[in-house]
C-alpha cells in the first residue's frame, strides 16, 4: 500500500513538472567580464535546487562530524544509565526474594555505577532508591549500623530534592517501620510525628502509630489510631470491634482514680460506651474505685435491655454489678428478680442477684441465688469463688460456724 501511494506522488509530481517546465521558454543569462553564458530557465531551476541539496547534505555531514565525540558521549552515558538502572532492579529483585547480601551488593553496584557517571548524579531519585535498597537489606541481615548510615544518605538527600520527595516519606516510614522492629518505640513515635499530615493520615502510617503506641504502653493514643484505621477502614468489622475493645479495656485499666476513670468515659466514643464488655470493665473499674452508685448508673441501660444481649454479655454486664453491689438502692430489685425469672438457669445473673440481696439483708433469697451461682458449672472460677465466700461470710454472721468452715473449703478448691 506505501508503495502504492509513492507511486501516485511520483506520478503526480512528473504531471505537475511537465506542465509548469515544458513551456517555459525562459533564459537564465551569467555575465563574468566579456563573458556571457545563457542556460534555459529549467535548467538553472534544477541546478539551483540540487546545490541546495548538496549544501545542506554538506552541512549536516560536517555538524555530525563535529557532534561525534559529543553523540560518543552521551551513547556512553544512556549505556551506564542502563546499567545502573538494571543493577537498582536487580538489587530490588533480589531483595523481594530474600537474598538481601545480593540486594546490598547490587545496590551499592548501582550508586558506584551513579558516582563515576557525573551526567546521572542529578538523578536523587535514583540515589535515594538506592540507598533504600541497601539499608532494607542491611536491616534484614541486622547490620544496623551500615543501616543508619544508609538512611541518613538517603534522608539527606532527598530533603534537598524536591523529585525525591516521595522518596523522603518512604524512608521515613521504613525507618518507623525499623523502629518498631528493634523494639524502640520512642523513635518510631519521633519519625511518624515528623510525617507532613497527609502523609501521616495514610493507613500503613496509622498502622505503624498504632504499633508504636501499643509498644509504648500507650493505649490512649492507641485508641485514638485505632478509631482513624476503623474510619479508614483499615480493618474488618469483626476484627476492628475486637482491636478497639481490647484497647479500651487497656485504657481503663491504667486508670488510678476515679475523676481520671471519668475522663475516661466521657471521652469513649458513643459506639464504645454501647458495648457491654467496655461498660462493664468501666464499672467494675468505678466499683474498685469507691464509686459503686456511678458503676450502676453505667449498667442500667444494659440491664434495661437485657433481652438484646447474648449470653457473654449478660455474663459481664452481671458480674460487673456483683462488683457495684455497695449501697445498691431498693429501685434495683425489680430489675434483678426480673432477670431472675427470665434466665433461671444463668449462673452470673443469680450470682448478681445474690449478692444484692444480701447487701438489702435479704439473706433467704440471697442464699439460695449464691448456692445456684456457686453450683453453676458454666461459671467462671472467680465468681463461683466469690458466691462461696459471701455464703461463707453469712454462715459466719448466722453463727454457724461449720458451715462457713464447708463454703470457706469449698471456695478454696475452686481454680
């Protein structure tokens, strides 16, 4: 088809000549001294045009001529620049399939390769990459000090390179990331913070600050991280709901008195004071606490609603208001003998009951919601334990003092 196509041009170009030249009569007169030299117009046309050719020709070959060592220079440039670029992958290949002495050699094969080529230094892109390279694999053969040195390098040269940026929080990142792995929460903590905020909202970057909070025995700010991951959805349901309670219940377990107890729970997420593990953690916190009546206060929308929640929940919801019992008011009975009636057999509603019956005096009922919750075999070692020894403690109060000796035994043989 090309051919074709040249053919027609051809061909109309010979149409074209014959009918603008075939009936050009005209002279083209060259006068030199005495001398006169006349030629048809269509020749001097043609020579005209052919010198210019020829000029041309003569120009280029003379500039590539003169280009050649310059041409030689930059052929040798873009085949170290191959080179170099083919050692950087080579060292990347190598250190995704774990040969990271390979993944060193290359990369420091590929930075000599940059040093000795002056033309390629301006590529901090590269450099950085490189140094990368070499400290991920120094890190992984432990060799920590060639790792600092590396990332400082490459920090240092990518924070005075605008095209390195992105080079920049990758190493920041790797080296939070390195942190953690040595175990030094404090510096991992220090890199993230250096972070630009965009940056430091990523998930991977949220991830590292949850694991460095967690490493510093920071649940607080633990807790926080874990909320942005939730909402970046850097988690599954299931699993955020189990990583968010564990944190809350690390949160409340540092607490050491009662208005920083409160500062606490205020500062819970709505979600997080629903949740009936968290709300009975905080309440068995408040009752060890002193502050048994603020306990109740935050189970009694649970047992409001009882009938929604499963069996480990009711568990705890009960056995944190075992814990709140002191003073605990008449309005609660209803409450209690209705949730009696309603799970029969459900050992830490009766161990519940029990003990709040014998904080109103009660002692008929309250004996025999103890006997049950300390029969129970579902329940835990701890409030089985415990019903014994409040069955024992009213023996003693009773005066019968062989069967306190039998709860006292019975409570000590529990695990």
């Amino acid at each position: 088809m090309r051919l074709t196509i040249w053919f027609v041009l051809l061909f109309g170009v010979a149409v074209v000549a014959a009918s603008a030249l075939g009936t050009n009569d005209g002279l083209a007169s060259f006068y030199w001294g005495s001398w006169r030299l006349d030629v048809s117009l269509n020749l001097f046309l043609l020579v005209l045009i052919g010198a210019c050719f020829l000029i041309v020709a003569v120009i280029q070959a003379v500039s590539s001529l003169v280009g050649l060592p310059k041409r030689a220079r930059e052929w040798r440039t873009a085949r170290r620049d191959r080179t170099g670029q083919a050692a950087l992958r080579d060292a990347l290949a190598q250190y995704f399939g774990g040969r990271y002495t390979r993944a060193q050699k290359s990369a420091e094969r590929a930075l000599a390769i940059q040093a000795e080529t002056p033309e390629l230094a301006q590529d901090n892109e590269f450099t950085v990459l490189g140094h990368l390279l070499a400290a991920g694999s120094a890190h992984r053969l432990q060799n920590r000090a060639s790792r600092d040195e590396e990332l400082r390098l490459a920090l240092q040269i990518a924070a005075h390179s605008p095209a390195a940026r992105s080079a920049e929080e990758g190493a920041r990142l790797l080296a939070a990331e390195w942190a953690l792995d040595d175990r030094d929460a404090p510096r991992a903590a220090q890199l993230l913070g250096e972070l630009p905020l965009g940056v430091a909202r990523r998930t991977h970057a949220l991830r590292l600050k949850l694991q460095a909070a967690r490493l510093g025995r920071l649940p607080h700010e633990a807790l926080k991280t874990a909320r942005l991951l939730v909402k970046h959805q850097g988690f599954s349901r299931v699993a955020a709901e189990g990583l968010l309670r564990s944190l809350a219940f690390e949160s409340l377990d540092t607490v050491h008195d009662l208005d920083q107890l409160r500062r606490l729970w205020n500062a819970f997420d709505p979600a997080e004071r629903r949740d009936p593990f968290i709300a009975a953690r905080a309440a068995g916190r408040a009752a060890r606490l002193g502050a048994a009546e603020e306990a109740r206060s935050w189970l009694r929308p649970f047992w409001d609603r009882m009938t929604d929640l499963g069996s480990e929940e009711r568990g705890a919801v009960a056995q944190a208001l075992a814990e709140a019992v002191s003073g605990i008011g008449a309005e609660w009975l209803p409450r209690l003998e209705s949730a009696s009636r309603a799970w029969p057999r459900d050992g830490a509603i009766a161990f519940a009951a029990g003990r709040a019956l014998a904080e109103r005096g009660l002692w008929g009922k309250a004996r025999m919601l103890l006997e049950q919750a300390g029969d129970d075999p579902m329940l835990a070692g701890a409030p089985r334990r415990k019903a014994w020894i409040a069955l024992a403690e009213l023996a003693a109060r009773e005066g019968d003092s062989p069967r306190a000796a039998r709860c006292f035994e019975t409570a000590a043989r529990l695990v």
